[in-house]
C-alpha cells in the first residue's frame, strides 16, 4: 500500500513537472514572438528610408476612388492633382488610371474605407496609411513564415529563422518602406505554399478554395507571380489530384472574371501591366548575373544565407524523395522567375536598395531554407553556423544599411543609376556599403570622368549639359530646386582668363541664410530676402583651376513649401555667370 502511494505521488510529481515545463516553454515562445513583432514594428516605425512616394504613391488613391465612386478610375480628382503624380498615372481611353498592378489597391479598400471614416483623405494622408498597411503586412508575413518553418523545426528555430528571414532579406529593405505591391502579393503566395505543404485536412473543399483564391490574388497584387501558380498546383497534384483540379479551376474562373472585368474596363483583355510586352528589350545575360551577383541588386550578396539553403537543398535531394518534391517550390520556381525577371529591360528596378524584383520569389527560396534545415541529419551545427554568420551580414545590410543609412538611397540618385546602369557592377562602392565619405569620393571620380570642358563664356543655366548638378531636384520650368541644405554644382574648366566675378540668379524660398564655396574656399556668404534675386560676389582668379571646379551652395534654412510638397527647398537655380 506504501509502495503504491509512492509511485503514485511521483507520477504526480512527474506530471506536474512535465507541465510546468510545457508552460514555462510556452510562455518563452510566446515572448520571444511578442519582442520579434516589437522589433519589426520599432524598425519600420524609426527608419530613416520610406518610399511611399515612388512606385507606390497613388495606390490608396484608388482605393479611396473605389470607396467613394465605386471605380478605379481616377477622374473625380481632377487632372491639376493626379499631374502632380507623375509616372505612377497614365491616361487611358480618356480615362485617368494607376499605372502599376490593381490588386493592393483592392485588398487596401476596406482599410482606406475605414480610415476615411476617421478623417483620413489619400489626397494628403496616403504615406501614413501606407506604412500603417506596410506595418500590418510585415507581421503578416513574419507569422506566416514562422507557420511554414513549424512544419520542419522547432518552436524556437522557428521564430528566429522566420525573424532571420524579415530582417535579412529585402522584406525589410523594400516592403518595410512602403505599402509596394510586393506586400500583399508575398502575404497570399506565402498563404497559398502553406496551405497547400501542410497536408491533408479535413475541410479539403474549402482549402482547395482558398488556395485557389490565394493564388489569384498574389497574381492580382504581382503579374510575376503568375509562374508559381504551375509549380504549387503540380506539387498538390503530386499529393492531392482532386483538390488540386478544384483549386486550379478556382484560380482559372476568377482569372476568366478578371479578363472579362478588363475587357469591360480598358477594352482590352488584361491592363497594361499584366501584358507580356513588358519583358521586350532586355540583355539577359547581364541581368541574370546582375540580379545574382550585383553588389547593387546581387539576390545572393544581399541575403548570402539563401546561398547555404540552395547548397543544403542539392545535397539532400537526391537522398531524400520529399525535399526533391518540394523543390518545385523551392528551387525550381525561383529559377524560372529569375529568368523571367532578367529579360526586363530595367531589370535594376529603378531607385531600390537590392534584389527588389526577386521579392516575389523568397517564399520559395524561404521555404527551401525550413525544409532544408529540417531533414539535414548530419553536420547541422555547421549548417546553422553557416546560417548564423551570412544571415548576421545580411541583416547589417537589409535593417540597418538599408533603413537608417540615406548614403545607401543617396547611391541610386548621384549619378542617376538609369542614366549609368554600369555602377550597377562597381565592386569599388557597393551600395550595401555606401557612406558619406565614399559618395563623395565616388561623385569626385564621376565628374572628373563623364563631365566635357566648359570653355568660352561662362554662362552655366539650370539645365546645361556640362555641368553636374548635384542635391538638386529634377529640371522645372526655367529652374531646378536645391535639396536639403547643401547642394553643388561642378564643372570642369579648361585654363580661363577671368577678372573673378560671379552673379548667381535665383529664386529663395521665403529668408535664406546663403554660403557659397569655390573648391572649398568661402567666396559669399549673406542673407536673402524671399522671391527672385542676382547675388553678385568676387573671387580670387587663381581659385579656378584647369580641371574640376565645384561650387557648394550651403542654405542651412531650407524647409518644406507651405504647401502639400514634401520636399525640403530653398533655391530655386536660375543660372551661375563667371567673368
């Protein structure tokens, strides 16, 4: 009787133990996940990079159309308003349009429905709402990248790896900027992986549905993804033919609503982002290794952990049939959006920090890292201090490089990067290592190369062909807007026989502090009365020298118009005159 109380308190000991294990366990997962949202929310909210006004501006404007004309046309606001827009707005069938994929626009209505409720107008509040959104889809994807990982790894590999995975890659460098139409798309092509990888359920129907469905939003919100939609419908069919056949017809009756919808609307079968013709005219192979290797938009120098997962993935295919499967996914996919991807003409993606384009592609390659790690059995601790190390760098690079280091946006902007696509290439300054000093030196060696002599009279207007206009804001009528508090203007001279005498005409916005440098040497400094003046000042002759010149204009009261212009101005260049 003794003995049976005893092996019965500690079996109770035991349990209770085992419990108490589970629970502390539990609650260690729960806050690791809380600090991991804490920190993705503190880097978005802190950064020092938002492009809400690039690509993506005008995104919610179609939302708010939708919600307050039940259109997508953008008439109702007027021509002197969507002019200020740019290229994100083209006119159609006499129609005003957003250019770029309809599917965020969609998907953000409810939202903008909501904030418009609150008071919010996308005329004016569109950046807020658009990191708000931005916000709520990095969480999104984190949470979904950490259900995939469960399905291979633990509970803590599994968070780190996900967080790994946001931080280190250009999820934090691109859809943390900016509600871009990658946002959404990654959120249901990631939904429609998971869905169809985690196997058998009960509510097969309804699942067969929603990957269906997934699958045409993430085409909806990103024309690219239209190639995973074979590869993940092959692999379900592998595990799942009948489910497989109801989700591809789901997928192909929306995208028979779709067209209907566009014939309906643009009198043509698709929009104009969605036809093929986009990838015509470009150089393939150059951008092929550019999209890999570039130290500018190089997938695999930006994240070089995803190098150790496609090294793990070849190892362990042939001997295990389930990874082999599962590199459809993986592997296959991602390499025939690459392809895709290297035959469009601006295959750099303009202004952006990284591999931009491959975004639509790191589910896969995110889901080879998880199946990869989970089914290594031998040698793992060198694979996770592999993982560790790349991953550590790619998270200098994509968080901190790309979030609170301007010099790294700055590295697209001087020179113009889709005027010398060549820079693309210069090992000599990455962008991933982009700093002041090295942005000066490498505007130095610029000017000193691309810039002809200016000889004869020296007359140097807002839009002369001879000069470098640098921290200056593009060509307006008659004039070009300083940015910031500093800007320079540089030339090269041949020998020039000049009394030392300039006259700098300008418009200033409201009082102005002005200091101008010659080749470092202060030759006027004085103050400004708003609106257009000539400012006259003397030099010393022999500070021109054959070569290089550049003057710096340094105007430390720049500020924002009174108007909605975001930019910070405060001299309108005119024209520079030397005698």
């Amino acid at each position: 009787m003794s003995s049976t109380k005893t092996k019965t308190s500690m079996s109770t000991h035991f349990l209770r133990t085992d419990v108490g294990s589970r629970v502390s366990t539990l609650a260690k997962h729960r806050w690791l996940g809380w600090f991991l949202a804490f920190l993705i929310v503190a880097v978005i909210a802190g950064q020092s990079t938002h492009n809400t006004g690039s690509d993506p501006r005008g995104t919610l404007l179609v939302s708010q159309a939708i919600v307050q004309h039940g259109s997508v046309k953008l008439d109702a606001y007027g021509e002197t308003l969507l002019d200020s827009y740019g290229y994100v707005i083209h006119r159609k069938n006499g129609h005003f349009y957003n250019y770029f994929p309809l599917g965020t626009a969609l998907v953000s209505t409810p939202f903008v429905a909501a904030a418009n409720v609150l008071g919010f107008d996308m005329t004016k509040d569109e950046p807020l709402i658009q990191m708000a959104l931005a916000t709520l889809a990095a969480l999104l994807i984190t949470f979904i990248l950490y259900k995939i990982a469960r399905l291979y790894l633990r509970q803590t590999e599994s968070l780190l790896l996900a967080g790994l995975c946001w931080f280190g890659s250009s999820l934090a460098s691109t859809v943390g900027t900016a509600l871009w139409s990658h946002d959404f798309a990654f959120i249901f092509s990631s939904t429609a992986i998971f869905l169809v990888i985690r196997g058998r359920q009960p509510e097969t129907l309804l699942i067969a549905l929603l990957i269906g469905l997934n699958l045409f939003l993430a085409y909806l919100c990103r024309p690219t993804l239209a190639l995973l939609a074979p590869f993940l419908l092959l692999y379900y069919f592998i595990q799942d033919k009948k489910s497989a056949v109801l989700a591809a017809c789901t997928l192909g009756l929306l995208l028979l609503g779709f067209m209907g919808w566009s014939l309906h609307e643009y009198s043509q079968i698709m929009p104009d982002y969605y036809l093929p013709k986009r990838l015509e005219g470009g150089d393939f192979e150059t951008a092929l290794y550019g999209n890999l290797f570039s130290p500018a938009r190089g997938l695999l120098i930006f994240s070089p952990f995803l190098f150790v997962s496609m090294l793990l993935i070849l190892l362990q295919a042939r001997s295990n049939r389930a990874l082999m499967k599962l590199g459809l996914i993986s592997l296959i996919w991602p390499v025939v959006h690459l392809v895709s991807v290297s035959q469009f003409p601006h295959w750099w993606a303009g202004w952006s920090f990284g591999s931009r384009l491959m975004v639509d592609a790191l589910p896969g390659l995110f889901l080879g890292l998880f199946s990869s790690l989970g089914t290594l059995r031998q040698n793992s601790h060198y694979a996770y201090a592999a993982v560790l190390t790349s991953g550590l760098f790619a998270i200098y690079i994509n968080t901190y490089q790309a979030l609170f280091n301007p010099y790294t946006m700055q590295w697209n902007v001087e020179p113009n990067i889709d005027q010398y696509p060549e820079y693309l290439f210069d090992w000599r300054y990455p962008q991933f290592l982009h700093s002041k000093s090295r942005h000066e030196e490498r505007l130095v060696e610029f000017n000193r190369h691309q810039l002809p002599p200016f000889s004869g009279l020296l007359d140097i207007p807002y839009n002369s062909p001879h000069a470098a206009f640098d921290s200056f804001y593009g060509l307006e009528p008659g004039f070009r807007w300083s940015e910031g508090q500093n800007a320079s203007l540089s030339l090269m001279l041949d020998k020039q026989a000049l009394v030392g005498e300039g006259n700098l005409q300008a418009g200033f916005l409201g009082n102005q502090e002005l200091t101008i440098q010659l080749n470092g040497q202060q030759v006027y400094q004085g103050r400004m009365v708003g609106g257009e003046r000539d400012v006259r000042f003397n030099f010393p002759p022999a500070l021109l020298q054959t070569g290089l010149n550049t003057f710096t204009f340094y105007l430390p009261n720049a500020h924002k118009p009174a108007s909605e212009d975001p930019r910070i101005l405060a001299m309108a260049f005119r024209k520079l005159s030397l005698r």
